[in-house]
C-alpha cells in the first residue's frame, strides 16, 4: 500500500469472465490501483489483458488500459481503452 496524507493506493487484480451474446466466453485479468480517501474509493487505474476464450473466441489477444472515478453514492465511471483480435478459422 501506498500512503500519502490524504488518501491511500490499494492495489487490486482481478480475473473476470465474460460472455458474448452468443455464448462464447472470455477471460480478461486486471491489474491496477484503487486510490481510497476516507475508506471509500475515489478514483482506480489498471491495465487489463484477455487471457483465454471459448468458441469463437478461442485464441482471443488484446491488452489496455482503464481509469475512472467513483462517486459518494457507489456508482463510477471508467474509460477503458485498447485492442483486440479474433483469430479467424482456417478454411477447409
């Protein structure tokens, strides 16, 4: 942990699954810091990268960034930005 006079850096990781509106799943892992004034979060920063799919998604790469900021209520806004790729299956 990280302190400073106001508020502290927690740093998270995360695995999260997901899945396509067709059934495919993925796996993406962040990695950031949460930065916490009064025990509540303000603001967070990461990287995240995919790390396995299924279906269609097999094979899935991408990596980015994300940072966002969280309001009194809970509620928070993040922009996540970055790139992926699909590999395409081979014709037979």
């Amino acid at each position: 942990m990280q302190w400073t006079s106001w508020a502290i850096s927690h740093a998270i990781e995360a695995m999260v699954p997901g899945r396509w509106p067709a059934g495919d799943k993925y796996n993406i892992r962040f990695d950031g810091t949460t930065t916490l004034k009064d025990k509540a979060p303000v603001a967070a920063q990461c990287t995240w990268a995919f790390t396995g799919g299924t279906g269609k998604l097999k094979g899935i790469t991408g990596k980015g960034t994300c940072k966002g900021t969280f309001k009194p209520d809970g509620t928070a806004m993040f922009d996540i930005e970055g790139d992926y790729k699909i590999p395409t299956a081979g014709k037979k």
